[in-house]
C-alpha cells in the first residue's frame, strides 16, 4: 500500500489477516506514505506470520478505536520496520499494540 488515502471509514481502516501457509511462503506487508486518518474501530491491523512488515512515512492520525489500538500486529514477522510516522491525536484504548505469538498450522 503506497502513496494512499484512507481516510473517515466508518467500520476500520487497513485489516490484513494472513493465514497459515507453507513455511517457505512468508508474504511481505508494506504501508508507505500514506494517510491513515478519521477511521471508526481501528486504523490498521495485522495478523498472520510475516516475513516483513513496513509501516514507515505514514501519516496515522484521528482515528476513533476507544476499545482496540489505533495499529495492531497479532502473529509473527521476521522483520518489522516502523520509522518516520507521525502516530497523533487517535482517541484509541492504546496507540501500538505488539503481540508476538506462536501461530498454529490448520
């Protein structure tokens, strides 16, 4: 996801949800100067086992999740990369949530 704007969606912004695959099959996320503002329930999530993920140049801000993080990352990732993002007035329970867990095969 690059150069995008996600702006005042009533029911979340950016929800990826990878599941279970092979062990050599690790996919890459990456959100990169965009605009993540004014969204409802969260401003972006992600779940499932990553070989990388890059949230960097993003602007995240505004967004109305006063039960769930503003950003949250459930599963594993080999590499996560969050620089130079302006994270700024979410009203959300916390603003980054990190929660490394071991992921079983279905």
């Amino acid at each position: 996801i690059f150069n995008s704007l996600i702006l005042e969606n009533l029911r979340g912004g950016i929800s990826v949800d990878i599941p279970s695959s092979q062990h050599y099959q690790h996919p890459e996320i990456a959100v990169t100067n965009s605009n993540i503002d004014g969204n409802k329930h969260f401003a972006l999530k992600a779940s499932g086992k990553l070989a990388n993920f890059n949230v960097s140049k993003n602007s995240i801000t505004r967004n109305s999740c006063p039960y769930r993080p503003a950003f949250m990352f459930e599963g594993q990732a080999k590499y996560i990369d969050f620089y130079s993002n302006n994270v700024s007035q979410n009203n959300a329970r916390e603003t980054l949530s990190f929660l490394f867990a071991e992921l079983q095969n279905s």
